[in-house]
C-alpha cells in the first residue's frame, strides 16, 4: 500500500520508454523499415542515458 505514491525514479520512466520504443519499433518493422530504423535509434539513445545514470551510482 504503501509503494502507492512511491515516484518512479528517472532510471525506471527511461527504461519503460525504452520497451516502449523497442516494441514499437518491432510492431513497424514489418510495415516501414525506414521508421523502424528511427524507432530504433531513439531506443538506443535512451539506452546510453540509462548507460549513463548506472555509470553514475
């Protein structure tokens, strides 16, 4: 109950982007490479920034 209003941390809103990302990127692929590729590169953008934020602790 009482993880409730517990905030997510800045590591855990990257890394749901990230699946996010991932899975939409795979969902176009089969329809728009050009997109997917785009897709892709944003998902692995955001996985060097959680690279980073490990990197840090």
């Amino acid at each position: 109950m009482f993880g409730l209003f517990k905030k997510k941390t800045e590591r855990e809103k990257l890394m749901d982007l990230y699946k996010k990302k991932k899975e939409e990127a795979f969902n176009i692929s089969k329809v728009d490479r050009k997109k997917s590729d785009q897709l892709e590169k944003e998902a692995h953008d955001i996985s060097v920034k959680i690279d980073a934020i490990d990197s840090k602790q």
